[in-house]
C-alpha cells in the first residue's frame, strides 16, 4: 500500500529551529520516500486572531521558509490550508463526532486557556478536530511532527477510529506521529524552559541575522556552573547542550559535555560556539528565504500549483464521506 505522509505548520510568525529539527528536516527527506503533502495551516493561525494586515504576510514567510528549506513543490504537494474549502466541509462533519469532555482535556487546550484566558474561543477547542481533519483528508498513513504534536496525532487516530466504527468500515487508515529519529523531537528554548516556540519568545528564527542569533544565544539562561565533578547538568544547561547537538557536530558537544564533567565549562565559549554554529546552519537558507519572498510571480505558481494537486484528493475522499454517512443526490 502507498503510504502518505502529512504535515502542517502554523501560519503565526516566523518558523523557528524547534519547527525546522522537530518537522521541516524530516519532510525533506520524505518528499523523495513517500506522497507527500505539506502545507502553511492558516486556518489554525486564526485562534490568536491575527490582524487582518499581519495574515498574508505570515503566509507568506511559511510559505518562502518551506521552500527555503528544500521543500520541492514540483516533488510533493504544498499549498495553503484555506485554499482547500473541502477541508472546511470536512471539519463540519468531523466535529459531529468529537466530544466536548476529550476536547477540554487536551493538554494544548488547558495550556492555551493559561496563555489567553481572554480568548477562549470555540476554534481552539476543536483545534485537533481541525487538525484530524488536515490528516484525514488525504488518507495519511505519517505525520512528521515534533514531540509537541503527540496528543493530537492521537486525537486524529481516535476521530478516524471512531467514524470508522460509527459507519462500519475501515476507510481512514490510522496516522501515526513520525520522526527519522528514535523519538519525536523537542527543541528547548533559549529561556532555560521547556520547548522552543513561536509565542514563548524564546526562539531562533531560521530568517534571523547573524546578530539577532548571536544576541540571542549570549542572552540564553544559564546557572552558576556545576560544582561538583560529573554532575548531572540541570535543565537550562541542558537545555544548551540539547540545541548543540542538533546545530554542532559531535565533536563539538562531547567537547563542551567533557568541559562540563571535569567542572572546567566556560558559558561564554560554550554560547559563542553554539551561535557560530547556529549561523552557519542558518545563514543560507535564511539568503534563500531573501530571495525567494522576493518572487511573487513564483510563489504564486507554487501555491496554485499545490491547491490543484490537493484538491483533487481531498475532494475524493469528501465525496467518499458524504456518500458514507449517507448524503445522497437529489
Ligand atoms: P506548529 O506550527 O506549532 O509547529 C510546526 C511543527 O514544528 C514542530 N515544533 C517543534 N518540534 C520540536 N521542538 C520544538 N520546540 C517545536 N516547536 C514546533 C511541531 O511539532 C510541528 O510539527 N497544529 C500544528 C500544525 C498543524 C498540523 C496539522 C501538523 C495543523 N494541522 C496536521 C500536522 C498535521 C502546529 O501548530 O504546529
């Protein structure tokens, strides 16, 4: 069986490292091993409620990123989620199926309602049923996402399970969260706290310069140093280490590792290694981000290109839901 992959990425600011180690790096080697389908979630971007101005714009920088990376519009299929008005109709029917009490469980939701006490809207509620539905509409068997996503990877499983219980038949396949890695992937923030996002201001963006990363990588948190020989580093230093790994070679990191066990750590080489590093990996394909926001006349090609060529499954398997839970033509 043709296995399809799945992926998406919210349209509310610039994507970040966390975004490019904990997704972006795994789709650009699946465009080539499977079916792909990727695309800028600006529909999802809607719960913080984005000034009319700021909306295409950050579609735009999603967009320009994505492709910046090495996402090849002519290899899989990218396009913009509100290109896609079956997915709208889809999200209608699937939400019929989610229950309140295991959507306000969700850990995304209880955060999100800490985060924006003011905005509480119904739209972050259905969040995952939203995003089942992006999953479900072209029958994706992977979803590439970060360790953040696990939760609603398995809200998707269990809304495709439950329609398929519902209507007796085994239509949707089940989607499972995908890495290349052992596990899926969490990128920490500079702030010593957990993941690296693009609301916790804690982020390096693949579009920053070489100063802004510098600045703030010498601003990252630390601690006093370790003590004792061989101690086992606290979170904000490992949290350090952790963003070495990814952005350094192995060399590097058992050096700084070894610096830390004999208690010989200097933070300040340690940083302005880690951001020597960081703006090597970045600097290019933030030139290519440059260049590529630039073309409009191309990015409009991609984006047509790409809602074409998503159209026609999503609308295949809608026709297929319709006729399941049995709409019929007059
Ligand atoms: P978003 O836009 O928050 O993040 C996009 C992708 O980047 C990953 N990611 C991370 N991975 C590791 N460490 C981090 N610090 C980190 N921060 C972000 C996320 O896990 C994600 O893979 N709801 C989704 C977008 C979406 C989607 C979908 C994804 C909508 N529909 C269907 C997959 C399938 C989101 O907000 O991701």
């Amino acid at each position: 069986m043709q296995q399809i992959v799945l992926s998406g990425i919210r349209s509310t600011g610039n994507l970040h490292l966390g975004n490019y180690f904990g997704a972006i790096k795994s789709f650009v080697r699946m465009q080539h091993e499977y079916n792909c389908y990727f695309f800028v979630a600006d529909w999802h971007s809607l719960t913080t409620h984005p000034h009319p101005g700021d909306l295409h714009a950050n579609v735009k920088s999603v967009l320009s990123e994505y492709l910046a990376c090495g996402i090849d519009p002519e290899v899989c299929t990218l396009y913009v989620q509100s290109d896609i008005p079956e997915i709208a109709e889809m999200y209608l029917l699937m939400n019929m199926n989610a229950y309140i009490g295991e959507l306000e469980r969700t850990t995304t939701f209880k955060e999100k309602i800490r985060k924006q006490p003011d905005n509480v809207n119904a739209g972050l509620l259905t969040y995952p049923v939203l995003m089942a539905t992006d999953i479900l509409i072209h029958k994706a068997n992977k979803v590439p996402v970060g360790k953040d996503q696990e939760q609603n990877i398995e809200m998707a499983r269990r809304f495709g399970k439950r329609f398929n219980q519902i209507y007796g038949t085994d239509y949707f396949p089940e989607p499972e969260g995908f890495t290349y890695a052992k596990n899926l992937v969490k990128i920490p923030g500079l702030d010593g706290s957990g993941k690296m996002g693009k609301s916790e201001g804690n982020a390096i963006n693949l579009a920053d310069d070489a100063k802004t990363i510098h600045q703030k990588v010498m601003k990252a948190v630390t601690d006093a140093g370790p003590t004792e020989m061989n101690q086992t580093p606290p979170e904000v230093i490992e949290n350090l280490f952790k963003l070495m790994e990814v952005a350094s070679t192995p060399e590097t990191v058992a050096f700084y590792r070894e610096q830390y066990a004999k208690c010989q750590i200097r933070y300040g080489d340690l940083k302005k290694q880690l951001s020597a590093d960081i703006i090597q990996f970045t600097a290019p394909i933030r030139e290519r981000i440059l260049e590529i926001q630039s073309d409009d006349a191309y990015l409009a090609k991609v984006v047509s290109m790409g809602a074409e060529k998503a159209r026609i499954s999503a609308s295949a398997t809608l026709i297929d839901v319709r006729e399941i839970i049995g709409f019929r033509k007059f």
